[in-house]
C-alpha cells in the first residue's frame, strides 16, 4: 500500500471507524485518539493491512484494543490517563440520539455492546461479528438479542410500571 492508497483509505474510513469505536467504548476523545493511534500503527505495518482481508477490521479492532488497554492502565493507577499540557481539542457537538444510543450502550454488558456495534453500526454479517469477538454463531446471536431487548428498555419513552414492564407489554 503506498502513500496515497493509505491517505485515500484513512479518508475514507477514520469517521466511520472512530464513531464505531465511539459507541464500543462511550468516550468521543478516546475514541479518536485510538482510531489515530491505530491508523499509525496501521502505516507502520502497511504491508501485513495490504493482505489483510478487512483493513478496517484491522484498524477497529487495533483502536478497541487500545482503548481497553489505556482503561486498564489508568484503572490500575487509579489516575487519569496522561493527557499533553495543552487545552482540549473542540469538536462540533454530537448528536442527540446518537448520543443517548451511546449512553444507552454503556449500560448494556460489554460483550452485547460490542456485538450490537459491530453487527447493527459496522454492518458486518454475523459470521464475520462472530470471528473478529472470536465467539461462536450463536453466541453471537443471543447477545445480538438481548442487548436489543435491553437496548429497547432503555431507549424508550415510557417509564416501567411497578413490575419493571414497559407501558403496554404483557406477561406473556
């Protein structure tokens, strides 16, 4: 992959991959910073992404594992992640649903998380959810189901009665 196939490739995928990686992990900078992080890991090993299958694939879960390896160092020193002297960085504000899909997101387990972002928001089939969380089918698919179901619970308008239904279920 040369220069120009590169930029043309971090063009065209580093919003899609950071909003993806955004809703995996509940964090907008974080997630841009390892999108970033990954892309340079990325050029570093241009040759192995040339024959990688699905580059963005690579580069996601590149990012995903960083991020969770920059939440376990800062939860294990009990300190916020090392940040350069500077002011932050100002983005265009989010969303508003989208921004209570994430939130939503951050209550489910981290599992149907991951599962629902990356079946539902990067379109990948469920063969290819199942090889990149490295779970089987249907594993895939229960988690699948019950983050929508609760995914559901929370984005709805109604308040559950006092039986934790939501107006208009049944106990079916």
């Amino acid at each position: 992959m040369d220069e120009q196939e590169f930029d043309d490739f971090y063009t065209a995928s580093f919003a899609r991959i950071t909003g993806q990686v955004y809703a995996m992990i509940g964090n907008r900078d974080e997630a841009q910073e390892c999108v970033q992080e990954a892309f340079v890991k990325a050029w570093a090993h241009r040759r192995k992404l040339e024959k990688a299958k699905h580059p963005e694939a690579w580069v996601r879960v590149t990012a995903h594992r960083l991020a969770v390896s920059r939440w376990r160092r800062t939860r294990i020193a009990k300190r916020p992640a090392d940040r350069a002297v500077s002011l932050p960085a100002s983005t265009a504000p989010a969303d508003e649903n989208r921004v209570a899909l994430v939130a939503a997101l951050k209550k489910l387990p981290e599992s149907q998380r991951r599962a629902l972002v990356l079946h539902h928001m990067c379109d990948l089939p469920i063969a290819a959810v199942a090889a990149e969380v490295g779970a089987p089918e249907g594993t895939v698919k229960a988690r699948l189901s019950r983050g929508r179901t609760a995914l559901a619970a929370l984005l709805s308008d109604s308040p559950p009665d006092a039986h934790g239904l939501q107006e208009g279920a049944s106990h079916v």
